[in-house]
C-alpha cells in the first residue's frame, strides 16, 4: 500500500503519468480564478470534439496502420488515452467508497511497460469495440466531472496532493492534455503521409519532416503553465513544443 499523498495522486490519475521526481513545481497566482464543474466539462468537450475530428481525418481504414508513434498505430492510441481515461472514472469510485487505494493490475506495473501492454492488448481487440470504449470512457469521465462540486475540484488539500495542485488539473492533465500530446503526434504523422503521396507524384512536401519516435518509452518532460500551476507535461521526444502553451481554461497569458 502506498502513502496517502502517493494514493490520493494515483486515485485521480496520476498513476505513473509522470515520473516522481519531476512531479510539479510552482507559481504563485493568487488572481486566478476557481475552476468550476461547468467550465471544466466545457472544456473537456470542446478539445474532445477536436479529438474526433482528427479520428476522422485519419478514417477508420489507416487506424490499424503502424509508425504513427514509434510503432503504434492510431487505434493503439486511442487505447491508450481511454486506458488513463478510466483511473480517472476508478480513482473517483475508489474515492467515494472510501476505500484504500493498492496498485494491483496494470497499475502496479512502471510505466512503459504498462503503456506498451495496454497497445499490445489494443491490437487483439476490433477497432470498433477500442473506438465504442473510448467514447463510454469518456462519458464516464464526464458524469465523474458533473457530479463533482466546484470545492471538491478546487481543493488540492482535500486528498493530500501537492501544494497548488487542485484535482481539476489532474483530470486535465489526464484527459485532454493527454489527448492533445498525442494529437500531435498523430498530426505529425499525417504531415509524413502526405509527403509520401506528394513524393510519389513528384511534387516538393511542404511540411517538415519528422522522424517517428519511440512511443514506448519514456516522455520528454516539459513545463507549461495551468492557472498559476507550472506542470511538467510528457511529449515524445520527437516532438516539438512551446513551454508556454497552457491548458484549456487556465489563465490566458499577457499578449496572447
């Protein structure tokens, strides 16, 4: 069993997402204001509807195809992002019961050898029951965030989490950040499609090249900025990023 601090992460879904020692660091923005139920699911439904546009910009017969990060394929993705999905939905439950929080499964594994068995597991799956459970997954989230009150998301105290950590930026961090860390990804890959094909035809790409990385193994860690709340976020090492994009509903920066 895992300490308080340690199980109180874990329950909302930070099981591993990140590693220990590059947890979170602070800033002080006493201004900002409190993340409330409706914004937060305002939030996780708009950037989810963006997720789906980008499922069907790929369509359903390139999702099986490797090489889109390392070698996963779309529907790997998708597997993986329903996979964190659900410690949300689970850490909620385990919650309410007020039950101790035991890393059994999946769970008690490190994380890249979790992450490659959750995509090992997607490929012996249809892709349409691993689409059919994203979906459910995530509307579970959404019941999850909906009948959550404004305080409870607010206050990081309340399950011993780090200072200046409220559990709505970990259902964020969670969910559609995590979803947006992959979409570029997926992004990229089209870019690298679309190349081929103008190649092909003997035209000139016009977008840059980007080698696929390894999606397997350990995140290159980042820092972006959430209501006042620096927050180490995980991107692939192939690709690129701005440390000052921040989370949907967090404090917009100045001249933005």
């Amino acid at each position: 069993m895992v300490p308080a601090s340690d199980r109180a992460k874990g329950e909302l879904g930070m099981t591993d997402h990140r590693s220990a020692d590059e947890g979170t660091q602070q800033h002080d923005d006493a201004t900002a204001e409190p993340m409330t139920s409706a914004r937060l699911l305002s939030n996780m439904q708009a950037e989810r509807t963006e997720w789906e546009d980008l499922l069907a910009q790929v369509g359903e017969a390139q999702m099986t195809e490797p090489g889109v990060e390392g070698q996963w394929s779309v529907k790997d993705i998708v597997a993986h992002l329903t996979w964190y999905d659900r410690t949300v939905v689970e850490g909620a439950q385990t919650v309410m019961r007020g039950e101790p929080f035991v890393r059994t499964g999946l769970r008690a594994l490190a994380m890249d050898e979790r992450n490659e068995r959750i995509a090992a597991d997607s490929r012996n799956r249809p892709l349409r029951d691993v689409l059919a459970d994203s979906r459910q997954v995530f509307d579970q989230v959404l019941a999850v965030v909906r009948a959550c009150p404004d305080d409870v998301l607010n206050d990081e105290r309340r399950f011993g989490l780090p200072d200046d950590v409220p559990p709505w930026v970990l259902v964020a961090t969670t969910t559609y950040e995590h979803y947006r860390e992959h979409g570029r990804a997926i992004r990229a890959w089209l870019d690298r499609q679309s190349d081929t094909q103008l190649g092909r035809l003997g035209g000139h790409a016009s977008h840059p090249r980007t080698a696929p990385g390894d999606a397997g193994a350990r995140h290159r860690h980042l820092p972006i900025k959430v209501r006042g709340v620096r927050l180490i976020t995980r991107l692939p090492h192939n690709q690129r990023a701005h440390t000052g994009s921040s989370v949907r509903g967090a404090q917009p920066s100045a001249g933005r």
